[in-house]
C-alpha cells in the first residue's frame, strides 16, 4: 500500500467522498459512511496540515457535487436561471460548502499529538461534529443537509439517535472510522480498540430495542393528500380554481379520517383571497365530518408574508413558519447576494420569521408539533417543548427539486425527528415523498414520487420523552467541546513539561 503522502491519496479522496454521498437516501449503504470517513483520515496520516486541507476539500467536492446536485436543478428548472448561471451558481456552492471537510484536515492535523498516543484517535472526530454544527445551525441559518448521522438511521448506530440526535451519533460514527485507522496504522492496544469499536456497534443494536415513549390515547386514521400539482403550474393565476377543486375532492372521500393533511402551499393565494369562499366553507363541511383538516397557504399580515399553515375543524389555528430558508425565503449576506441573484436572473421570496414560542396546533384531540419543509432537518428546534405534542407534522414542497436525491434525502431527515423524539411524522409533500412514520423512525406507508396520492392509516398519539429530547443538542455539543478543550490542555502541557 502507498504511503499516504502519495498522489494516489489525494485524488481518490474525491472518490470517497462520492463514496459517503451513496451512504445517504435513496441508496441507504449507511455502512459506506464508516469507510469513507475512514479512507479520509488515513489520508490525513504523515501528512503536512495544506495538504490534509486539500484531501478534504476534494472529499468535500465529492461529497456535495454529488449528494447536493439538486441544487442546479432548482435553479435551473424552476428558478429560472439559465445553465450556465444555473452551473455557476451550483459551482459555487459546492465548491463553498467543501471548505468544512477541508477545515477539518487542517485543523486535526494541524493540532493532534505528535506522538502515536491513542488520545489522536479523538481529533477528528471530535472537529468533524463541532464543523458540522457550525455548517448545520449557525452559518447562513444552517445548512443540515448531509450530515453524517442521517445515513446511520437504520445501522446499529441508530439506537444511539433517541439518546444523542444528529451530533452524537455523528461522533460515534466518526471516532468508529478513527479507530478503525488507528488500529490499521499502529498496531498496538488493537485488543482494546476492537473492544471499544465492537461495544459502540453492539451497544447501538442494543438501545434500538429501547422505547422511549408511550401510546398516551386510541390510534386514529388520518389521510395525507399529495395532490402532485407540477411547480411550474402551480402559481399559474388560472390553475388556482382547479388546484383548489382537485384538493377539495381529494378531501371528501376521506372524511371517515380523523384528520386530513395537506402539504406545504398546497391553496396558491394568500389567506385573505380565499378565506371567504373556500377555506371557510371547508372548514363548516370539516367540522360536520367531526374532521380536523391542516393546510398550508402563505399569511399576509400588514406588511409581512408567512409560510403558514392552518388547522381548520374544531379550532382554527395558525403557525407560520419560524426557520426560513436562506436564498429561498428570504436574502442572506444582504446586498452581496441581491445583487448576484440579479445578474442571474433569479426571484426569490421575501418571507418573515413567525418566531420560536408559537403555541401547538391542535388536531385529532391532541396537540402537535408542526413544521413547513426544511424545519425538519433541525432537531434541536423540533425538540422544543416536545412533551405537550402527541405527533409531529410536516408539509413541504419538493417539487421545486424534480426526480433528484433531495426528495428521498428529505424523507430520510425527517425520519429522524419521528425517531428523536419518538413520535409518529405526518409528512404531507405536494409531489412527493409523502409518508406516514412510527415513532421508531420506521417508514409505514408512502407515496411513489410524482402520483396523485392519498396515504391513509392509523397513527398513535404518543407521550414521554426521549433523552435526546431532554437534553438536546447544547449539551452534547457542549460536551463535545469541553473534550477538544481537554485535549489541547493536555497537548499544552506535555508541550511545556518536555
């Protein structure tokens, strides 16, 4: 085998991250995920701290030119940019979001022991997870996308979600391809590491028998509506009254539901413009089926537009969407990127945060926690005050996505929620994937991409929480951050005794 300064390493660095890119959704080979990162931090043996940063900014190329190729077709398709804007604009994005693997290979080399210690089996990890909440929470309102843990969810690792979420997982994930390297490349202690790294598989296998939260009440049928209208019709003026209409009969042959959901913008006008003649006859005819009936349409309040949801039956209630979508509901990076979307050609939304503390819809008798589209995919905001919800929703459009990997990625995030918080997910998309999931994160029924399709069946209202609920992402992280404070205290030291 070549030593890892060679070039071979370099370039096949871009393969493996093509490589931890198939361990996602729709391929589901969560075990390439343990392989990839551990050809990466091989790579990241013997070598100078610039050259472990270019290995993983060409990992990074690999991993988000591929797993995040929908973007071109957003911009493209539906964002009307033209394919050379569209290129350039994708180009750009990878080519940002492939700094974070390569900080990481700067930073673990940079800084780790000198000597063949065990205790270097920690840097990257540890790096990896704290880059990761920075790209997944904090930069540009988070980028989640592509976070190691999602591809674990139904690997052993998966027991650990209920307990760690995304970010401990993700650790346990990372320090499994550090051992993994360790032992390869030294030699010594293997009796040990092997033990650690069964015990990390084996203990996850295990929790998964684990449930963490209770049936609190009798199961009730609910329907999900997937009404596949195309994007590029949608807000067309005069398809209004049909989509209206295709969602309304889609509705009245399931109102022996006890709940009927509709996904993400499905009525194309503001509130005010329809409220009057559509949505409050639907709701009178709702509340004559005894049936609790969520929409989503956009709210208009003086001189703000939300991303809303309604629920209309026994009580009307609103939320508006909290967690907005960078470059997409709203402009980031503010006039820089005003500016480069209009060379582009691309018109986005304007829309306005509806805050953190919005009380529970509420449907079925119970309430539940809601969130439109890419809110899924942060679960340290879903977990919040999660012991008064019976059962998670989410409405969200991918269509603006097409046949790409984002759809089936998105399903894949979302699964995690029902899994974090052991609650059944409600997941109502306009063209797909619509699903109905356990609070196992187990995918019950689902509707084929791009189908007009009603998924109906029976749901549990669950109560309690799981540990993960309780403690949440700061802790973890927390913790996370006082060991790599713990180890450059102990490097520091060493560094002064010697």
């Amino acid at each position: 085998m070549p030593h890892t300064s060679h070039a071979a390493y370099t370039y096949s660095s871009f393969l493996a991250g093509l490589l931890l890119a198939i361990a996602f959704a729709p391929f589901d080979v969560g075990y390439l995920a343990v392989i990839a990162l551990s050809f990466l931090f091989w790579s990241w043996e013997a070598v100078s701290p610039s050259k472990a940063a270019w290995r993983g900014y060409l990992f990074g190329l690999g991993l988000f030119g591929f797993g995040a190729s929908w973007v071109y077709v957003s911009v493209h398709d539906y964002g009307g940019a033209s394919a050379i804007g569209s290129g350039l604009l994708t180009a750009f994005f990878v080519a940002f979001w492939a700094l974070f693997p390569a900080l990481v290979g700067y930073l673990a080399v940079k800084i780790r022991f000198g000597s063949r210690t065990v205790l270097n089996i920690l840097w990257a990890p540890l790096i990896w997870i704290l880059v990761e909440n920075i790209r997944g929470y904090w930069l540009l309102n988070g980028f989640p996308w592509l976070q190691i843990a999602y591809a674990e969810i139904d690997t052993p690792l998966g027991g650990y979600i209920p307990i760690l979420g995304v970010y401990g997982t993700g650790f346990l994930l990372a320090l499994s391809a550090s051992l993994m390297v360790f032992m390869l490349k030294h030699h010594y202690k293997t009796r040990l590491l092997i033990g650690l790294l069964t015990a990390i598989w084996v203990g996850g296998g295990l929790l998964k028998t684990i449930t963490w939260t209770q049936v609190i009440g009798a199961p009730f049928k609910v329907s999900l509506i997937q009404g596949n209208i195309p994007q590029d019709q949608k807000w067309v003026p005069e398809n209004k009254i049909s989509t209206l209409l295709k969602y309304k009969q889609l509705t009245e042959a399931h109102w022996d539901s006890k709940v009927i959901i509709w996904p993400e913008s499905a009525i194309p006008a503001y509130l005010s413009q329809v409220d009057e003649h559509f949505v409050t006859p639907l709701e009178a005819e709702a509340k004559e089926h005894n049936v609790d009936i969520i929409v989503s349409l956009p709210l208009q309040e003086a001189d703000a537009i939300y991303n809303g949801v309604l629920s209309l039956g026994a009580e009307r209630m609103t939320y508006k969407k909290n967690h907005l979508l960078p470059f997409g509901e709203y402009l980031a990076l503010q006039p820089l990127s005003g500016w480069v979307l209009d060379l582009l050609g691309i018109k986005l939304g304007d829309f306005t945060s509806g805050g953190a503390s919005q009380p529970f819809l509420k449907a079925g008798g119970y309430a539940f926690s809601t969130s439109i589209c890419y809110e899924d995919a942060f679960g340290g905001e879903v977990i919040n005050r999660i012991e008064q919800a019976a059962f998670l929703v989410n409405v969200t459009n991918d269509a603006w996505f097409g046949n790409s990997l984002e759809p089936h990625q998105h399903l894949q995030i979302a699964r995690m929620r029902a899994l974090e918080t052991g609650r059944y997910l409600l997941r109502a998309t306009n063209t797909g994937v619509t699903a109905i999931v356990d609070a196992r994160g187990k995918v019950i029924k689902q509707a084929p991409l791009f189908e007009t399709a009603v998924l109906t069946d029976l749901v549990m209202p669950m109560g309690g929480v799981t540990p993960y609920a309780k403690i949440g992402d700061a802790l973890i992280i927390g913790v996370l951050t006082l060991l790599l404070i713990g180890l450059m205290l102990i490097k520091w030291y060493r560094q002064k005794s010697n």
